[in-house]
C-alpha cells in the first residue's frame, strides 16, 4: 500500500513516515522543507496549489495529510493561516477524491473546540468533552480545522465510497523525554496549560492513529479525538473541575489525573487507544522547577 504524506518534515510528519515505513507501507513524503535524512522519496509541495497536490498523490493508495501553519500568526486575524490550511484540505480531498483514492486521514486539532488560542476560551458544556460537543474557535487557527471537517463532510458526500477521518489531535510530546519539556507537570495557575485542557498525546501513538486511521473500513467522514487517557498537569482533574468548569456536566468518574477529551470514538472505530502514558508521580519534582523555567526565575 501506497501512502503520500503531506508536513512530513514536521514533528508528527516524521514520526508517522517512520512508523508507516515499519509498518510495512511505501511512503512518499511531501513538503515544502525537505528533511535531512528522510528515509523515503521527497517531494517539493505548495499545498495550495491543486495541480502540484494532484500530481504529487497520483499512484497512491491513501494520503495522510499533516501540513498546516500550525498556530495563529501574531496577528491572529491574518487571513494566510486560514487560507493556508483551508485550501490544503480542499486541495487534498479533491485530488483524492477524483483519483479514487479511498483513504484520508486528516490532521484537525482539538483548538476546534475554542479554548486554544480563543479571545474569549469556551467553557465546555460537559466533561469529558466529545466530538458532539459544540466547537466554536474565534480564531484563526481553530476556524480554519472547523471549516476542514466541514470540507471533509462535503467530500465525503460527493465521493461515498472514501474513508476520511479527521483527527483532532491535541498537544504533541514524547514522552519520554517529558522531564526536559516545560508543557508537563505545571501547576494549573500558569494560564498557558489550560490550553487544550491539559491534555497531550505522545508522538509514537499519534503516529500510530494516522495509521488506523487509513486502516479503517467505514464510509464517509468521522471525526476523533486523539489524546492521552489522562492530563499533563499536577492538579488533580476535580479541582481543575471545581475551578474552571464549576457548571459543566460531569459526564464521567474524576479522581485522579483523568483528560478532559474522551477517546471513545476513537477506540471504537479506530481501534486506536493511547500506548505512552506519562506517570504523575515519575515527575512530581517539577512542579517546582517547571514554574521557574517558565516564568523566567
């Protein structure tokens, strides 16, 4: 089986091509950076430009699609990441779908659901929170993975016999290496980690939903959730409940660490449950130096 992967020379981008190619698959990595050292065939691509995404995909039997500007821009009501990252899913499904290329695993985020980067964060509803919950971004990054999914819906409508799957995949670590990484084991008070509601996903396991996810036998679009069974903080989940969703609907059992993101779905159709799971206890040391590291003491 062949697979085209597009970002490849990003974080996740390299983790998938390594673990497709271990997996057996043929790969061919499309981005505009090439990778010193990628261990398949590189090809030069401007996602938004339709014939380079048509030419560049032709042969294969799936495409994995990762490249995006991955955060608002400073001025994050510029239109270029919008327009980016719209036009490379469109771009993307079109191809496929008029080649007949069935399977398309799509990097969403989890930002859809408004509180990464939001003006005015969303509180959610409930908890966990799931692919029903509402999804309302202000900006520019989270409204451009929305309108992806909504791409993906149309597409799958035009094209019934594909399989497109929109991973909304959270914050990206290995963790194995979370003692020299700032984003784990902090103390709630810092706001930054309530972005994506603490919650994370190591990159050998991303890798690996990406994976399932061109595996899958549904039709049409789904989209996921993709993170760790529990929260990348040192609070305990019930009192980051208690603090920051006071109202929510508690929909599940808080006594420990558990993530505000439920993986069901994913498990489900997917098959796909989180492997790499960082242990509080491993890291309990850093509540103290984590804090200074990122204030700057």
């Amino acid at each position: 089986m062949k697979v085209s992967v597009t970002g490849a020379n990003g974080l996740v981008g390299q983790n998938v091509i390594k673990h497709l190619m271990k997996s057996g698959y043929e790969v061919t990595a499309l981005t505009r950076n090439f990778w010193k050292g990628c261990p398949t065939e590189q090809i030069n691509v401007d996602i938004r430009n339709y014939d380079e995404v048509f030419n560049a995909i032709k042969g294969c039997d799936a495409v994995i699609h990762l490249a995006a500007i991955p955060q608002p821009d400073k001025e994050d009501n510029d239109p270029r990441v919008f327009q980016n990252n719209v036009m490379g899913v469109y771009n993307i499904l079109m191809a496929a779908g008029i080649q007949g290329i069935k399977k398309v695993a799509i990097a969403s985020s989890d930002c859809a659901l408004g509180v990464t980067f939001a003006h005015k964060p969303v509180v959610p509803q409930y908890i966990p929170v799931d692919e029903e919950h509402p999804a309302t971004p202000d900006n520019s990054y989270g409204i451009s993975k929305i309108v992806g999914e909504q791409i993906a819906d149309s597409f799958a409508h035009r094209f019934p016999d594909m399989t497109i799957s929109s991973l909304r995949i959270t914050y990206v670590a290995d963790v194995k290496k979370v003692k020299n990484d700032m984003n784990f084991a902090q103390d709630e008070d810092v706001d930054f980690y309530v972005w994506n509601l603490w919650s994370y996903i190591d990159k050998e396991d991303c890798a690996r939903a990406f994976r399932l996810a061109i595996e899958a036998d549904f039709k049409g679009h789904e989209v996921f959730y993709i993170a760790a069974p529990n929260t990348r903080c040192l609070t305990p989940s019930i009192d980051l409940i208690n603090k920051y969703m006071p109202n929510a609907e508690v929909r599940g059992t808080f006594m420990d660490h558990e993530g505000f993101e439920s993986t069901e779905k994913a498990e489900r159709f997917l098959g796909f449950k989180a492997e790499n799971i960082w242990e509080v206890n491993n890291d309990i040391d850093q509540k103290e130096t984590g804090i200074e590291k990122i204030l700057g003491y």
